[in-house]
C-alpha cells in the first residue's frame, strides 16, 4: 500500500519475534478501518493519524506490546492496565479484543477527530518532595562535576535519577544504577537522555 511509511516497517522489523505478529495485527486493523490512514513516527513508536491528527500509536517492548488511542477513555471507556495504553502489556494477539471490536475503536477516534474533541488532561498531582537517597547523595558530594549538573537540573529531571535509582529490586541493580547515574550526570545527561531529540 502506498501510505505504509517504511519506517514502521523497520521499527516492526527490528522488534522481538513475539511482537511482529501484535504490531502487523494492529496495523493491519488500523488499515481495515480506514485504509487511507496515515502512518508516521513519533516519540521513537508508530504511531496513526487521521487528517493529520492522531488517533493511535502502538508500540514493542522487550517483553510487551501496547496499543494506545490518543481519546483512550472516550475510545475504549476507563481501563485500569498495566502499562501504556489501554489494553495493558500484550504479549500476544489473543489478548486483544476481536478485530471488529478493534476497527470499531479505531473508527470511533476518528469520529471523535472529525468533532473535534479534544484530549482532557487530568490536574497534575502534587509530588511529595524530592528527597535525595543517602548513599546516592554522599556519592554526588565527591562527585563535583555530576553534583553540578545534578542541582542545576530541574525537580523534576532530579526525581526521574532518584526514581530510577529507589526503584531498584537489589542492591546490585541499585549501585549499577547510582555507578551509570555518576556517568551520565557527569557528562550533563538527563535521566532518559537517549530518547532526547
């Protein structure tokens, strides 16, 4: 088809064995509901858009997939998954809803495009104050060049370090992280810096 851009190919291409068959199912429902959709890529994953604005995204993860509608709650209705989107983590196609059912969302967040609706965003909620682990924090005191750029990143940069490293299931993963966390913040890196254009 002449609206597949190839760089969904690739992504699907490159993406773990078990995730090929979800995205081609994804795409190919996409595709079903509206053949003229477009394809494009945003934020590193497919994504589909309709009149140029989008509708869904899919993604592939090292053990999950996950399909997301940009209108998720007035798409599929409030859903509590694990995970991005609204279909939880899927390891495989059977656990996604029949392809009708599927078509029919897809055709339901173009609806909602051609009304115009727009997304509602929640009121953000206020995150309890930052605080520096101890081991973490007497590292980045030796450390002048990492300490500089870690107290001139913002809160918010500063507690995505600090979530990653509290967020460590041992304390083997922990120092790893506090070592690369060093690094990183030594070289003026923000936390998720790879996925920074």
């Amino acid at each position: 088809m002449a609206n597949r851009d190839p760089r969904i190919d690739a992504y699907i291409a490159k993406s773990a064995d078990f995730a090929k068959p979800i995205l081609e199912h994804l795409r190919g429902v996409v595709h079903a509901a509206y053949p003229d959709i477009e394809e494009g890529i945003k934020w590193n994953c497919p994504h589909f858009m309709y009149d140029g604005k989008l509708v869904c995204s899919m993604a592939a993860f090292k053990q999950h997939c996950a399909l997301h509608f940009w209108h998720g709650k007035d798409v599929v209705g409030e859903t509590h998954h694990e995970g991005m989107g609204q279909f939880g983590k899927i390891t495989s196609v059977k656990e996604l809803p029949s392809k009708k059912e599927l078509v029919a969302y897809v055709r339901k967040a173009m609806a909602l495009r051609d009304a115009g609706v727009t997304r509602q965003r929640s009121a953000p909620s206020k995150k309890p104050p930052l605080e520096c682990p101890a081991d973490f924090a007497a590292l980045l005191k030796k450390h002048a060049a990492a300490r500089k750029h870690y107290e001139a990143f913002s809160p918010s940069a500063q507690r995505e370090y600090v979530e990653w490293i509290t967020e460590a299931k041992t304390d083997a993963t922990r120092q790893k992280r506090i070592a690369t966390a060093l690094e990183w913040l030594a070289e003026g890196k923000h936390r998720n810096w790879k996925y920074q254009k």
